[in-house]
C-alpha cells in the first residue's frame, strides 16, 4: 500500500540538523506496526499537490505551524483535494493542523482556543471506539503542541477521542477519513526540543515549565506503538469491533 503524506509543515531551521522532516517521522511511526508499506511525500506547504487523490492509496496530512484559517493559496487547494478524498472515500489520515484542515473544509470551523497551549504529554479519552482499533484503553498519552483547535464539527464527523483541555481530539468521518489533534510522530527528544524553543516566548514559560516537569519527572511514556498499530489498521481496512 502507497501511502501518500502531504507535507504541511517544515521543521525550524534551529531543529533541521537534529531531526527527520516530518514525512519521515511520519513513515517511521507507521514502519513500527507495518514494514510493508511504501510512502511518498508532496511538499503542499511548497507548492507540490498530487495530480489526482487516486494517485496514492491513502493520505496523510501532517501538522503545520499554520493556522487552518489563514485559507493561504495552498490551503484552499488542500481544503479542495480533502472534498474530493472524502467524495470518493479514499483513506485520510490528519494530524495536528491536518485535524484542523480536514474539519474546516468538510464545513466545520477552527480557531485560536481561548483555553491557550495545550503541550507535553497530553491524556486524552478514548470515548467511542472504530472498528480500527484492536486495543481498547480508556486513555492514551500522545506529545501535544497546539493552540488551535477544531472548535465547531462538520456535519457527519464523530468524536472517538477527547479532553477537557481538547473536546475534539479525535475525528472520524465515516470509515475513510480519522484525524487527530495530537502529534504520534514526535518523540520525546523532539518535543523536549519543542517546548526549549517556544518557551518563554510563543508559548507562556509557566506552561513550557509544567509539561517540562511532567516529562521529565512523572515517568510517563506516550502510546506510541498503540497508535502506530491504530494508524496502520485504519490505512489498511481491518476491523475488530463494531
């Protein structure tokens, strides 16, 4: 299976030559659940969109230091070539700002969330289960670093994953397209990295402190093998409950 992942977001040039662009982080969390899979990547942030959405097997669509709703030239072209995906039910997976795009053009709404940064190792609910997921806790922990949020859902979309902090964390339309507000990909290294650039600047250092403290002290792991297994079931159709 050829899973395509649209690149919409570049690593700060402070971080380049320390980590993976995204694409890669992204084919290297799905290799830890299925070696069988092939990737490309589209540059959209630059300009590059696919010629058809039958071009690759699946989509992915990666977070972005962008905002959903700046509607940029790419965006619009992005938001469009979501439409046909979801017309034509061809597997969309969407992370982070890919969460967030997927809802805006499917007809809900995004914006700056008044609640502030939600970053670190987040919680998050697992409240109605897809058939996708052969593993059922009642929690899962995933590397967090937004402050956008999906703030009003598209008609058809069902909430399988939320928090205080983030009632719509996970989205899924139908059977073919799921998203999620939180960041699988990232490792602890990148999100340390993350939380040492943006704090005290972008993000308030009182709230880089405390998501600091919690992965640095608390001894808590994200569930990252959980959800490479979650991902590759989606992308390859298997079910495992109803």
């Amino acid at each position: 299976m050829n899973i395509g992942i649209l690149e919409t977001g570049l690593i700060n040039e402070k971080l380049s030559d320390r980590f993976d662009p995204y694409p890669v982080m992204f084919a290297r969390l799905l290799n830890r659940a299925e070696q069988d899979l092939e990737y490309q990547p589209y540059s959209v942030i630059r300009g590059e969109m696919p010629d058809s959405i039958h071009d690759c097997d699946g989509w992915l669509i990666t977070g972005s230091r962008h905002g959903a709703y700046e509607k940029l030239d790419w965006m619009l072209a992005l938001e469009g070539f979501i439409r046909e995906l979801y017309s034509a039910t061809v597997p969309l997976v969407g992370i982070c700002f890919g969460h967030q795009i997927i809802a805006q053009a499917l007809g809900g709404e995004v914006v700056k969330s008044d609640s502030g940064w939600g970053i670190g190792l987040q919680t998050y609910e697992i409240n109605k289960p897809p058939g996708w997921m052969a593993e059922v806790p009642e929690q899962v922990r995933i590397y967090s670093f937004h402050q956008d949020q999906v703030s009003v859902l598209p008609a058809g979309a069902s909430v399988f994953s939320s928090s205080e902090f983030c009632p719509y964390a996970g989205l899924s339309y139908g059977d073919s397209i799921i998203s999620i507000q939180a960041h699988p990909e990232f490792d602890e290294a990148y999100e340390l990295a993350l939380i040492d650039m943006y704090g005290g600047n972008i993000v308030p250092q009182a709230v880089a402190a405390e998501a600091l403290d919690k992965i640095q002290t608390s001894g808590l792991k994200a569930d990252t093998q959980l959800l490479a297994d979650w991902l590759s079931s989606f992308f390859l159709g298997r079910k495992y409950n109803s």
